[in-house]
C-alpha cells in the first residue's frame, strides 16, 4: 500500500492511493497515519479493504508529510563510502547517529525555507524506513519485521552551521522545513529489498545525485537492530540513512542552494518530492 496524508498543515487527514493514482480517504477507518495506525494488524486491515470502496479525495490536496506525530528522527551520517569521500571524511568503524528536530519536518513539496543567515544551504536525497512495532535489542534478520514501510527524505541541511560552528551535527538539520518526508509511505511487502532502489536528485533540473541504495555501508535491517541496542524505536520513529554522492558540498566549487532553486527528488517505487527554496521572510 501506499499511504500519505493530505490536507492543510496541521489538519492532515489518512489517505491510500488506489491503483489509478487516486486518494481514497481511510479517516474512518484509522484518525491518522501514526503509531497505532502502523502495526501490522492495522495495516492488514486496511490491505484488506478494497480502496473503490472508499471515498475519492476530489480535486488536488496538498500532501502532506507521510507520517504524523513522529517521535524520533533519526539520522546516519556518512553511510555510502563515496559521500563519505567527497565531504573529505573517512568511512566510520560504526553508523554515525544523530538526531534531526521533528520540527524540521514537512510536507514533501511544500518548499525549503533557509534560515537566516544561511549561505550553504544543501540536499541529501535518502531513503526513510518507518517503524511499525516497537524494536528494543532486536537481532539484524528480525529487523525489518519492526518496519512498517519506506519513504522519501530530503535531509536538507546547512553546512556552516553543520560543520563550522563547532558541536554536533543536529544545528544544521533541524531548521524549519528540513525535514521533507513522503508522499507516501509505501509499506514493506511493496519493498521486498530495501537494498536495490535507485535514488536521485536534480536542482533545475540539473541532476546532481544519481545512486543506489545498493552502496549503503550499513543496510537497513541493520541500522534497525544497531540503533535498537541504544534506543527504543517506537511505531512512527523515522530514520533517514544516509545519502549517495552528489551533494552540493562535494561539488568542485561548492554549490548551494539559492532563493528560486526548484528542486526535485525522488526514489525507485517510493515517488517524488519536489520544493521551492526560499529565504526566511522574518516571520515565525
């Protein structure tokens, strides 16, 4: 299934998408796509329920983030050895962890707004695994039976305030509408491998990032366990895991994004974002 949220920011209600592209709404069978909701019990009875059945979403509804109510928003850095290369960093012994404000996230096109002050504003095209059952010290081959499904992430970050102001990473990912998830959340059993999904990103159009999550350092039934033996992972936690080359920061010159870029991204069955950068307009 694929599962999204559409209507205003705050108001989202649970959709699926039907095998003609449409929005059957499902808000009365689930109030959201959110903890609960994403157990294997709730899935299989929404797989069960045929979507000509449900109410048609007229029109064109903003989509919003896939998942509501997130948790954790984990992320891994330096997770494909040729990114690891072209920011001048070795690969690390162990996933790189750290944590993304859930504040940061957004509806997949509703645009990226640079902080003030920003002047490295850059992409990251990954692949988001979405917890469905709680995972505490779980082994690698019963990982994935803790995931409920997969999406885009855009892990938009600012590399000054990242890497030049000193402390950890999460300073320069966590700035309003860093965080981009969806549209859907395709759920696991559309994925069968997690390892073998092409993934790209282009900035007007020019293609900057073209891989595979085939060149993950650490798979995703991986990350699931390692991070569980640190923390609970509860249903609705997102993990980004990582980006492939290609970001604007290993470019020779550096380029960063700029009010008026439009960008685009997207993921082999997972579907497409697409965002407007603009400057912070001073209003909170």
């Amino acid at each position: 299934m694929k599962l999204l949220r559409y209507g205003p920011p705050g108001q989202e209600k649970p959709g699926v998408l039907d095998r003609d592209g449409n929005i059957r709404d499902i808000s009365s069978i689930v109030p959201d796509i959110t903890g609960e909701a994403l157990s294997s019990g709730s899935l299989e009875r929404l797989r069960s329920i045929d979507p000509s059945t449900l109410p048609r979403v007229e029109g064109d509804p903003r989509i919003g983030p896939c998942v509501g109510q997130v948790g954790k928003f984990i992320c891994i850095g330096l997770n494909y050895s040729d990114h690891a290369a072209e920011s001048g960093m070795a690969v690390p012994p162990e996933p790189i962890i750290f944590m993304k404000a859930t504040s940061a996230i957004c509806g997949p096109n509703d645009g990226i707004e640079m902080p003030r002050g920003s002047e490295k504003t850059d992409w990251e095209v990954e692949l988001g695994i979405v917890i469905g059952k709680t995972a505490k010290y779980v082994d690698e081959a019963q990982a994935l039976e803790h995931v409920a499904g997969y999406c885009v992430v855009n892990d938009v970050s600012e590399r000054s305030f990242q890497i030049e102001r000193s402390g950890q990473w999460t300073k320069g990912k966590s700035a309003d509408t860093f965080g981009p998830i969806g549209p859907w959340l395709v759920t696991r059993d559309e994925i069968p491998n997690p390892q073998n999904l092409g993934m790209w990103l282009e900035v007007d159009g020019n293609r900057y990032q073209n891989g595979s999550t085939e060149t993950m350092v650490y798979g995703a039934a991986f990350l699931v366990s390692y991070l569980s033996q640190f923390m609970s992972l509860q249903p609705g936690d997102v993990i980004a895991t990582g980006t492939p080359p290609g970001v604007g920061m290993g470019m020779k010159p550096p380029v960063y994004l700029r009010s008026g870029n439009r960008v685009r991204l997207g993921i082999e069955g997972l579907g497409e974002q697409e965002q407007l950068v603009r400057s912070w307009n001073g209003q909170v």
